[in-house]
C-alpha cells in the first residue's frame, strides 16, 4: 500500500501470482469495487475533456508539475508494514492551485506512466490508482476554489487563500485514503486497522507534504525562479521517510527475525527502570541451543541457520505480545519478561523448553526431519540482581549448570555455588529422540567455602553534580551557561520587538515541537531548531532567552536533568540563537521587490549556519574537554557533516518569514516537522563494525539526533545540547569491545554531548 497519498501494488499481495507464475484475477468484491471506481472517474473527467484546447493556458505549467511529479512518483520508500512513501503529492497540490479542471484530471495519467513502464504493475492495480488520484485532485480542486472564492465569507485574502490551501490538502489526503482502504481491504482481508492507513502515521505524513505542496503552489504564484530552493527540503523528507525501515533493521536480527542484541539492551534497561520504579516484577530468560556445532558438523550451516530460525518461531508462538524475544548471539537466546514473577516465568520457560524438543525442523541436508534442544536458565528482579549485567549473569550462570546437568532442562538462578569437577563420573551424553533426558545424575559436588561465588551488591548509578565535573569542563558549563544567559537577559532588555502574540506563537511552536517529538529506535524527530531560527529572524534578540528556556524546560520535563545540563542549553541555546539574530539583520538592507524575497532566503540560510556554528562550535568544545582531544578534531568527526541540513533549516525559516509578512500567524500552520532525516548513531571512532554496535555512550538510552542514512556519527547536533554521564577514558572507549550491551557507570569520569533537532 501507500501511505502519501495512496497506491497499491496489488501483484505484491499474497495469493495474486499462482503457482505457475501466472497472475491471478482480483478477488471478486475486489473487481466489483475496481469498476464502480472507474465509472465514477470517468464521470468526473469525460465532461472535462471537450475544454481541452491547444490555447488552453497553463501548459507549461502542467507539463512542468506532471514530469515533477512523474519523477517522483519513482522514488519510493518501502516500511515493514508493507507501505510505500512517495513525496508526489507535494507536487500535486500545486497542480489542484494553479491549473483549470481539464488539466487536473490528465495529472494522475502522467504522474503514473514511468512507475508503469519501469515496475510493469498488473492492469487493474495501474489502472485503479489512475482512478483514484484522478477523484482526489477533482476533489481537492473542487475544495479549493469553493473556499477561495467564498469571499463574502472571508474578506481577507490572504487568509482565504492560506484555508483554501488546507482544504486541497485535507481533501485531497482524505479522499485518497477513504478510496483505497476498501481496495486494500479486498485484497489482504485485513482490518482497516490492520492495513494502518488510517493511522496518524500515515496521515500525518500525508498531510505535512500536502501542506509542503501549498508553499510550492504559492511560491509559483509568487516568483516561479524560487522553486528550486522550496524544493529542496525533499531531499530531507525523502530520507526521513525511510526512518521505519531503518528503525525495523536496527532492531530486528535478520536470521531469525527476532529483536538483536542492541535493541534487547535498550528495552531491558528501560523496562527494568519501570519496575524498579514502581516495584513490578520482572524476569529475565536466557537460553542456549543444545550441540549446535554438532548439527552443523553433521548436516551443515544452512542446516544450523534453520535450527535457529525454527526455535526463533517457536519462541514467538509460545511468548506473550508484550514479551521481547531477542537473539542475543550465536546460539544463545534472550527474552525479557515484564511484569511475570519468577514462578510464571519458570512455567514459561519449561513450556517453550517442551515445545522446541518436540518440534522438528526439515533441512534439505536430511532426508528425515531433525530435533533440537535448548538449556534455559530464569534470573527474577529483584531476587537475583537490581542491574542489567547482573540479572544477564545470573541467567547465564543457571544455562550453564543446566548443559552440567545434562542440557534440555530449565534452572533457576541461584545461590547454590557452582563448581565444575575436574573430572566427571558420568560423561554428557545427547538427548535421545523424545527429547526428554532420563539418565540419572550424579550428586551434587559439596562446595568448600572458599569456592562459593560472591554476589555483587548491587548499587544505584547517580549522575555527576557540577562540582563532580572536571575543573576544565565545569569552567565551560559555567561560562557558556552565565555568558549564554547573560547575552540572553541583555536581548531581552534592547530588542525592539513588541509582538507579543507572535512571540507566543513561536514559542509555543518550539515546545510543542520538542514535547512532541517524535520518538523512534535510537532517536527522536522535532521541530525546534527551525523553530528557534524562525524566532530569531521574525522578533531578534529578544526571543533567545525565551526560546532557550522553553527548549530547555521541556527537555528537563522529559529527562529530568540535572542542572548544570540546563544551564548550558540555556546558555548555548540563547547564544546561538543571537548570532541567528545577527546573521539574518542581512535582510534590514534596503532591497524590494523579488531581489528583496531573495535576499530574505538568503539571510535565513546565513542565520540557520550561524545558528549551527555557534551551538555545534560550543557543544564540540565541551565533547573536545571531556574526551581530552582536539576541538576542531571532535566537530570535523562528530558535526561538520550537519552544515547542508542547517541551511535547509534556515531557508525554511526564511520561507516562515515571508509568509509571516503576508498572513500573520496563518504562516505557522504548516509544521515542518518531518524535515529532519534521521539515522542510527554509529561511531567511526570505537573500532567496531557498523553491524557489531553503536557507539558505548548510547546503549543505556535512547538519543535524539539528526542524521543522514549514509554518513556514520557519533552523535549528531541541533537545538538543543545535552549530555549525560559516560564510565570510560578516551583510550578506554577506543578500545572497548563490542558486546553490545549496556554497562553500568560505576565510574563518572567523562561527559559526552548530545544534541537535538528538527
């Protein structure tokens, strides 16, 4: 399916191509549904094409938003939902605003022509989606010239025109949805809710490239030589559209479709924070496959890889839909049972033991099918440990008494000693075929008192207080922080500014935009930066406090950070925003007209660099103090890499700014809060492969970042700076290893920065 606005391909369905190949005809209510589709767009369009003359104005405009929309229309981002995003609709609507009736109706012929020559999509899929846009943009066309020319309704014109533009899109995206979810329907006999095109995801998606097209509309209308540049910003929205998939293959392990290791550490932190702080039960399960070299000695690796996804499957039809299931690595299994005291999760593990001795497994290395078995051991918080590492211990340490006992056998953590004899009375030998291991054991070994294991008690992890800091990094967040707001009173005091109420809706759009971010595997999408670039440029030195403060109120509310964390935001946050403030004063000069709106775009290009300049200068400085490295060195690796995006987010906030001139606070409607891409937080500097682990300072929580889906960071930049607490040197973190799971910070000794945007 589609999500921006609606497509379907329907071949990819299940059940539409047979065993021979052949493509199969569409579900009977399907066809029904197909043709009075049809029959209602041809009605719509047939008495439109007698008004199609050579003189007919607007071809060049038609054939221009056509090949834009054509072309996009081939990139398309595929979801593990089984969604497709396209960004077309953003040339779309500009169509429905600019072109007369009988043009609109021909755009979703030629939005569609290359996608069916590239993909050769079966007839009645083509076809259907031809229909469906076809119906969509009447409508939206219908939508808008209704509203814009209800002008005994609304005298303003600008503020018509800007409710015109939102009925197009609203229209436009509702129409597109309401159509295909019964084709979709059809097809996959799912629930509407199962297809999820009516969930806020898709729609919201939807209606912020909607809105994105009524700016391009308006820019066409207004000086047709801009377009490139509010075209630009679809490089970003194209990437942040593949954040979903992205985020599934982050998290999944693509042998056995379980959570992988990195994903489990994340979840096992976060879920063991929640009981601890509401004193829930929690459990932990881990679990070893019995003799997998033996299997891949036998039949081979192929054979092992099919072992591992057959208990993978087991794993997932005897869990709960709240339990994590994780592969932590090679053989060895993870699941993380929330709120299960260690009596039922004890019951649990001895089932799903049960039922992967009595399933088999067909490899097409044996001619007979093949069995397997698994050792599982349970740890409980808080009985057998109050950390991650301890609980992990504890189950790891009950596998491996039960491979001692004989494998295929579910232990509970203990206090028992564990001693392994220097010589064994009975040899280990396999399960036999009904999977249950009946040779009697030897009597447990006496532990002498100077072999017994010692737990290790646990401890709470507390955040370095400001005097904890090292003196030269606590002289940074003290100066940045003082100098910061100090710069910030100053602006309040001499700005000029005196509107208050645009003030306020600028404010309210960066905390809103920072307390609605959107949170994703390992980081967040928000709209603060062009927010706080779009304050800056709009009412000037006077609006750097109050959005420093606002941004870091709202991240205190969520993180709860110390206050030292919020001081520097504050300090860093107000600085940069004054040197936005002095960058975009390029728009005072006296310049009208076209080279005026120019120059605008240009000053908000230099104020979205300033911006980035000063608060990435400040936060390298501090990551360059706490990692004891050079500065320019930290913000080549760590944040250079981010200057395109922040000129992008200053050209939107150029674009805000003209639109503020001409309709007031109408031209905060259209939130661009999914202008920022985002990816995972690789660390180029720790050794490891991309595949083995991010970087040590995200493991035990989840950042918030931008990022581009192809350039390894460390931890990227924007609006607000942040850091928290890390437990190694640099020398240490260069050679960490790789395991992928959270350690504890016993050890405060260094800070590390994080940043976010929009």
């Amino acid at each position: 399916m589609s999500a921006v606005p609606g497509s379907i391909v329907l071949p990819e369905v299940p059940g539409t191509i047979d065993e021979h190949g052949a493509e199969k005809k569409p579900p009977i209510r399907a066809t029904i549904y197909f043709f009075v589709i049809g029959v209602v767009a041809a009605a719509a369009t047939v008495p439109l094409l007698p008004h199609l003359k050579a003189g007919t104005h607007s071809w060049a405009t038609f054939i221009i938003l056509g090949s834009a929309a054509a072309v996009a229309q081939l990139f398309v981002v595929r979801t593990p939902r089984n969604q497709s995003y396209h960004t077309t609709v953003v040339f779309l609507i500009p169509a429905v605003m600019l072109l007369p009736p009988e043009l609109v109706a021909l755009i979703g012929v030629i939005q569609h022509v290359p996608e069916w020559l590239k993909n050769r999509n079966a007839w009645y899929s083509q076809t259907f989606n031809i229909c469906n846009w076809t119906i969509s943009l009447l409508a939206a066309w219908a939508a808008f010239h209704a509203t814009a020319g209800a002008d005994h309704l609304l005298p303003n014109h600008d503020l018509r025109l800007a409710l015109a533009g939102m009925a197009a899109a609203a229209v436009c995206v509702a129409v597109n949805h309401i159509l295909l979810a019964p084709m979709l329907h059809f097809f996959y006999s799912h629930s509407f809710r199962e297809l999820g095109i009516f969930s806020f995801e898709s729609l919201s998606t939807d209606l912020v490239l909607a809105a994105l097209g009524v700016g391009i509309g308006t820019f066409w209308d207004l000086n047709p030589w801009l377009l490139p540049f509010a075209v630009a910003p679809l490089l970003l929205i194209h990437r942040s559209l593949s954040v979903p998939q992205l985020q599934e293959e982050a998290r999944v392990d693509p042998k056995t479709g379980l959570f992988n290791a990195r994903y489990f550490a994340a979840t096992l932190a976060e879920e063991l924070a929640r009981s601890q702080r509401f004193e829930r039960p929690m459990t932990l399960i881990m679990a070893d496959l019995d003799l997998l070299r033996d299997i891949n000695n036998t039949y081979g690796h192929l054979a092992g890889d099919a072992v591992l996804k057959g208990i993978a499957e087991t794993f997932r039809t005897q869990l709960r839909h709240y339990d994590v299931p994780a592969r932590f690595g090679g053989e060895e299994f993870a699941i993380l049972l929330p709120e299960t005291p260690p009596e039922q999760a004890f019951e649990i593990a001895e089932r799903i033991r049960r039922a992967v001795a009595a399933s088999s497994i067909d490899v097409e290395t044996s001619s007979e099918p093949i069995r397997a078995t698994v050792s599982i051991g349970v740890a409980a918080f808080p009985r057998d440990g109050a950390d991650a590492n301890e609980l992990i211990h504890q189950a790891d340490l009950a596998v491996y008494r039960a491979k001692l006992q004989g494998r295929n056998r579910v232990l509970d953590a203990s206090s028992e000693p564990l001693v392994v004899p220097e010589t064994r009375s009975t040899p280990l030998v396999a399960v036999p075929d009904d999977g249950e291991h009946r040779t009697p054991l030897p009597g447990s070994i006496e532990a002498h008192p100077g072999e017994e294991r010692r737990h290790p008690r646990p401890h709470a992890v507390h955040g370095p207080t400001f005097f904890s800091l090292s003196k030269r990094l606590a002289t940074v967040v003290g100066l940045v922080g003082l100098v910061g707001s100090a710069a910030g009173v100053a602006g309040l005091v001499f700005g000029t500014s005196h509107d208050v109420s645009g003030l306020i809706a600028i404010i309210a759009l960066v905390g809103a935009g920072q307390a609605l971010a959107l949170e994703l595997d390992l980081g967040s999408i928000s709209v603060s930066a062009v927010g706080a670039i779009a304050g800056a440029a709009l009412f000037g030195p006077r609006a750097a406090l109050a959005l420093a403060l606002t941004t870091a109120a709202v991240e205190w509310s969520a993180r709860r950070q110390s206050l030292h964390h919020v001081l520097f935001n504050i300090g860093a946050l107000s600085l940069a925003s004054l040197a936005a403030v002095g960058a975009f004063s390029l728009h005072h000069l006296d310049v009208q007209g076209d080279p005026g709106r120019i120059l605008t775009i240009v000053a908000g290009v230099a104020a979205g660099f300033a911006y980035f300049g000063v608060n990435m200068g400040l936060v390298s400085l501090a990551t360059a103090v706490e990692g004891h490295e050079r500065w320019s060195r930290a913000f080549q690796e760590r944040f250079a890499w981010l200057v395109p995006h922040y000129l992008v987010y200053g050209f939107i906030a150029g674009v805000i700014f003209l639109g503020y001139e001409s309709a007031h606070l109408w031209a905060f409607v259209r939130p661009p809060r999914r202008f920022r891409p985002r990816t995972f937080p690789w660390s180029r500097q720790t050794g490891c492969s991309r595949s083995a682990r991010p970087p040590r300072w995200s493991r035990c929580r989840r950042p918030s970042m931008p990022a581009t889906p192809t350039r390894p960071v460390t931890r990227a930049a924007s609006s607000s700076s942040r850091w928290r607490s890390a437990a190694s040197s640099v020398s240490r973190r260069r050679s960490s290893t790789c395991s992928g799971m959270p350690r504890s910070s016993t050890t405060l000794a260094s800070w590390q920065f994080q940043t976010r945007s929009c």
